[in-house]
C-alpha cells in the first residue's frame, strides 16, 4: 500500500506539471495575441491624433493662410547655405575627374 503512494504522488506531481504547462502555454499565446491589439489599438490611436487632427489639418490651415510665393520662400535654404552647397559639389566633381584621370594613367 505505500509502495502506491509515491507512485500516486510522483503522478500527481508530474499531472501537475503538464497541467501548469499547459496553462502557462495557454497564458503566453493569450498575452501575444492581447499586445498586438494593443499595439494596432495604439498606432490607430497616434494615426488619428497626430497625423489626421495634426499634421493634416496643420497643413490646410497652411496652405489657406499663405500664398505658395511665401512658402516657397520660408522654404528655401539661405543664399550662404546654396553656394556652401554649390562650392562642396563642385570640389567633389574636380576631386572625381582628378581620380579618374589617374586611375587612368
């Protein structure tokens, strides 16, 4: 009669563990499956406020308050900024056709 006991006990521990197993495999696919929704919940959410009430909004108010003439102008790069830019290109032009000449030689 002890020699089923711990036979009995060793099962129910073991019944025990398949059954926390289960439940844990159960509670891992339950929490993957709820922080995606969240996560889609979530990016609807910044989609909505931020860009649709935002940005768009933002930008019709933008576009009906000033002439394209003005914003083409407070878009611009300064002056100083184009010819930085210009010289830069340049001196990398000349620096190209100086390796290309002496690959060639």
């Amino acid at each position: 009669m002890f020699a089923l006991e711990p036979q009995n006990n060793t099962a129910q521990a073991s019944n025990d563990n398949i059954v926390a197993q289960d439940a844990l495999i159960g509670l891992r696919a339950y929490c993957s499956i709820v922080h995606a929704r969240i996560v889609d919940y979530l990016s609807q959410l910044c989609e909505y406020w931020f860009i649709r009430n935002g940005v768009l909004i933002l930008d019709g108010k933008l576009n009906t308050a000033f002439t394209p003439a003005e914003l083409l102008k407070w878009m611009k790069e300064p002056p100083l900024l184009e010819q930085k830019r210009a010289n830069l290109r340049r001196s990398i032009e000349t620096m190209e056709r100086a390796l290309a000449a002496a690959e060639s030689e």
